[in-house]
C-alpha cells in the first residue's frame, strides 16, 4: 500500500458540447474549477471530447481519434504542469490504422505517467463499441503520482469484480471509473431505477470488497446523434469509502465538480478489521479464467 498521505481527488461531471474543441474547452475549465477547490488528482468522463459517438456505427467517426500525444493529452498537459496537479482523461484512442482503443491517459504535472486501454468492450443496443474499440491489451495497472497510488478502469469494466480486484492489487489507493452510462428512453420508467441502482451498488461492493475508494465519473446530459434514440446520461458521479459507504454524490441533471478526500490511513484501518485480502484463497481460484465450469 502507498505510504504516502492524504491527497484530495475531483471529478469532473459534464455534459459535452457538440464541438470538440468546445468540449475541450470547457473541461479545462472544470479542471481549473476543480483544483481551485483542493482537487489534486481530477478525473474527466469517459470520451469527454466528444459527443458519445457509439449510439450508432458509423465509420466516418473513426475520423474523431486521436494519438495519446494528440491534442487532448498535449492540452492537459500544458495544464497539468501549471496547475500542479494530476488529469485522467479518457480519449478515443488511434493507436494504428484501423486500430483503436478507449483509453484512459494519466498525466501527471511532469508529463504522461501511462496509459490504461479499456478491457471490456460493451455491444448493446446504443453502446455499439466493439464496433469501434480493440480491447486493452495492456492489462490492469495503477499510476504512481505525486500524491498517491491511483488505478484507472473504464465504464464497462466497473461490472467486473476480477478487474477492481487486480487493480486494488497493483496497489492503488483509489480505482477511478470514467464512464458514458445512461438510460435509454423507452426503458427509463420500467427499468430506469433499478439499472442506476445497480450500477451505484456494483461499484460500492468493489469498494468494500477490497478495502480502497472508488471513484465513478459519469456525464450528464442527453444525446441524440441522428438515426438513434439517443441517450439521457445520469451523472450520479460518487465517491465511496473503502468499506463502501457514499461519500460524495453529484445530482443526476446538472454538471458538477464534486471533491473528496483520500485517506491511506482508513484503508489500512479498513484492512486490518476486514481482512478480505488475507484470506483470500489464491491456491484455489483457478476456475476463474475459465468461461464456465462446464468441462468433465
């Protein structure tokens, strides 16, 4: 476990203009909000540069991607360095020709600390990103920063307890979500509270599960590209404790910048009276990789 002390984190939850350089504009303004509040580690929302794109396939908006040291990282770069502080910023990554990824750079304020590309690749109706996104391969990791150790994971790999566990393992204080989650409109009556409810709760059992923060960073706002239903994004951006309780919570409609505090010490006192990673049976996990337990 990081030895290092206490450090503040912001998230950034925002409704992104149809521009995106407007949209870049505006969440440099939210990072400045957010550390002119004490925020020293500031998360964006997944693909804050662009409306999101994935409700439809469309090959023309592969033209939307960019290098990691492309204009979005180059930007916050420069802002990071002046302001003194640490930006996750979640980018629709071209890594080749016809290669890309959703991917997640850290930057801390001397420059890249690393990057983490999404590993679970969604393919619902509105979500279409497998048409879009090659899964990470550069498996789960956390950043060393000025302030502490902080893991990255990328909205649908919030549902996945394998993916909290490795990251916590790697050593990070605090495991950040961006995320594009939202409500299609036809199902929000039905299903609506339940699917935010859920998602609310997955994320609060990663927490407790293994004793750190988690931070989910949603947008806000509805999206309608043409020839789709468009989407209602439900912000709810929160931070948990590392036994799981609610900390910080943003409202469902609006943009806000909500800041919180990372406490190494609760997570080591949280430990020691939940001693979940003690007792873990490593030697007996190995039906884990596997599908399903069907094989003789």
């Amino acid at each position: 476990m990081n030895a290092m002390g206490k450090f503040n984190i912001g998230l950034v939850q925002m409704s992104v203009p149809d521009d995106p350089g407007a949209s870049l504009r505006k969440a440099v303004e939210m990072v400045e909000q957010a550390a002119g509040i004490g925020a020293n580690v500031i998360c964006l929302p997944e693909l804050f540069r662009t409306h999101y794109f994935c409700q439809r396939e469309d090959p023309s908006f592969f033209d939307l991607a960019e290098p990691v040291q492309g204009p979005s990282v180059n930007a916050l770069s420069k802002l990071t360095a002046k302001l003194g502080v640490t930006v996750i910023a979640p980018i629709f990554e071209k890594r080749a020709p016809g290669l890309y990824h959703n991917t997640a750079a850290v930057i801390n304020p001397d420059g890249l600390a690393g990057i983490y590309r999404k590993t679970h690749i969604p393919d619902d109706p509105g979500f279409y990103e497998k048409y879009y996104f090659t899964p990470g391969d550069l498996g789960f990791a956390a950043f060393d920063t000025p302030f502490g150790r902080i893991g990255v994971l990328v909205c649908w790999d919030q549902w996945y307890p394998e993916a909290a566990r490795l990251t916590a393992l790697k050593g990070a204080s605090v495991i950040f979500y961006p995320t594009a989650i939202g409500w299609h409109p036809a199902e929000k009556e039905r299903f609506g509270d339940a699917q935010k409810e859920a998602w609310r709760t997955i994320q609060r059992g990663h927490a407790i599960a293994n004793g750190v923060y988690v931070a989910a960073v949603n947008r806000a706002g509805f999206e309608k590209p043409e020839g789709s239903a468009g989407l209602e994004f439900w912000g709810g951006s929160f931070v948990a404790g590392p036994f799981g309780a609610l900390m910080k919570e943003a409202s469902a409609e609006h943009d806000a910048v909500i800041v919180a505090q990372i406490d190494p010490a609760r997570i080591e006192e949280t430990r020691r009276n939940w001693p979940f990673l003690r007792d873990r049976r490593t030697d007996i996990y190995g039906g884990v990789t596997e599908k399903f337990l069907d094989k003789p």
